[in-house]
C-alpha cells in the first residue's frame, strides 16, 4: 500500500521497478552490474571478500509499538570493483523477523580521509506483516523495495557505518572481513 495519494498498483510497480534499475545503471559499468576485474563466478570467486556485520539501530522519534532488541547481522560479498550484494538479518521496529537482500557499491573518498567511503545498497526487505506493512512507504505485500545510504571508516578488516534507514531511524555497524 502506498501512504498518501492512491495509485494503480501497476502504476506503482513500474516507477520502484524504474527507479531501481536507474540506481544499478548509474552505478554499474555499460557491460553489466559487475565490472570486467570482477570476472569468474558471479556469485563469488577467490578475490572478494567476505564481510560480516553487527548493528543496533534507533529511530528519531519513540514509539510504544517498538519492541524486542534492535539488532541487526548481515553477510555482504564485496567485489574488487567494490561493488558488492548481501543478506541482513535482523528483527524489525515491530518485533518480527525481517529480511534485507540487496546490491551496492563501495564509494572510496581518499580525497577527505584516506579510510573514508560511502555506501549505497537498494534492496528488497520482507517481514512487515499485517498492521505494520503500511509502515514502510511502499509496499507488495510483505515486500519493499529499500535503499540505505551509509558513510562509514575502514581499514583492511574491519568497518564501521552510520546508514540511513529512511526518514525515521539511523543504524551504527560495525563488520569484519573474514577472507582476502
């Protein structure tokens, strides 16, 4: 369901699925979603690196209906070209189990500081159910379309960010590669 205005479904469906594959073109090279030093299996091959991460999160305003701990795990597959695709675990404001599957990219800033970068994900999250699958502003069924901005610090094996989850809370990660 969509929050404010009404519109068609197909109408709706054809603008997320629009503006998603806008985000992976800006961000992919012309030959594909993953560049040509990210060759081999597509899914994973001896140069990336595995990253894991653990976060809390808290929303910018208090809610009685929040419950359970806000805690979130996730596996991410980063590629050479820092492009990268992973799957967060976590439980939502509203206590249910949810599920966050994405595709990103790694922006370094050596300009500002040598360990600086940017991140962007768009996904898909499931696991709003019943009440609370109006929360998020678009929604099919117990799907939405999600996309997270992060800045954060790195070094060889460990990161930590500050991401945006929308307009009403903020996530602190930290994550450790486990392979080079």
């Amino acid at each position: 369901m969509i929050s404010g205005r009404a519109r068609s479904p197909r109408r709706t469906i054809i603008r997320c699925a629009l503006r998603l594959l806008l985000l992976i073109h800006l961000s992919a090279p012309v030959s594909g979603v993953f560049a040509a030093e990210d060759s081999g299996n597509f899914f994973f091959s001896e140069k990336d690196r595995i990253y894991f991460q653990l976060a809390t999160y808290a929303h910018f305003s208090s809610s009685d209906e929040h419950q359970g701990p806000a805690l979130y795990f996730g596996a991410e597959v980063q590629k050479p070209s820092q492009r990268l695709y992973g799957l967060g675990l976590f439980n939502n404001s509203f206590g249910q189990f949810s599920q966050y599957l994405y595709l990103g990219k790694q922006y370094n800033l050596p300009r500002v500081h040598q360990n600086l970068h940017f991140k962007l994900t768009a996904g898909i999250v499931h696991g709003y159910k019943e009440e609370h699958r109006d929360d998020l502003p678009i929604t099919f069924g117990d799907f939405a379309p999600f996309i997270t901005p992060s800045i954060g610090l790195h070094d060889d094996h460990w990161s930590a960010d500050l991401v945006l989850l929308g307009i009403r809370a903020v996530m602190v990660n930290i994550g450790f590669v486990i392979s080079d």
